[in-house]
C-alpha cells in the first residue's frame, strides 16, 4: 500500500447554464426609463446605431459593453441582476 487510505470516484455534477441575457428587452427597459435609447446611449458612450442593432436582436454586446449595460439596468430599473430579462 503506497499511503493511499482508498480510492474513490467523485462525480462531477454539470452545470447548468442559466438562459440568455434578451438583450432586447434589457435595451427596451432602459430607454422606457431613460428619455429613449438616445438617451441610454449617450449615458454609456456608446453609438446609437449599435444600441438599436441591441434592441433589434442583431447583436450581442461585447463582455465589458454587456457589463456596462447590465450595471445601467440595475441602476436605472432598481432591481437586481437576478431578475435581467432572460431568453426563454
């Protein structure tokens, strides 16, 4: 016996991936609370055009423009990341 108390198998459980962020619905929120998606995008520095590509379904933000979107989300609509609009 090399030290060794027993072997064992450890079952890894996979993870479930939570739905999709609707980004749609995210970008149609702010500009129901802001004065419009003009509005939202000038808040967060960002072009018209790619906010509207958002609320279009044509895009997904970049990782650090999503972020930027979902911190203005919880700020602007007072609830918490957990109840984002979701993909169903």
């Amino acid at each position: 016996m090399n030290g060794a108390v027993g072997s064992f198998t450890r079952q890894i459980m996979p993870r479930r991936r939570p739905p999709s962020i609707d980004w749609c619905r995210v970008v149609q929120h702010l500009a129901r609370h802001q004065s419009g998606e003009g509005e939202v995008a000038l808040r967060l520095g960002v072009d018209a055009g790619w906010l509207d590509s958002l609320a279009n379904r044509n895009a997904d933000p970049s990782y650090c423009d999503g972020e930027a979107l979902l911190e203005l989300w919880v700020d602007v609509t007072d609830l918490p990341l957990s109840e984002v609009p979701r993909k169903r």
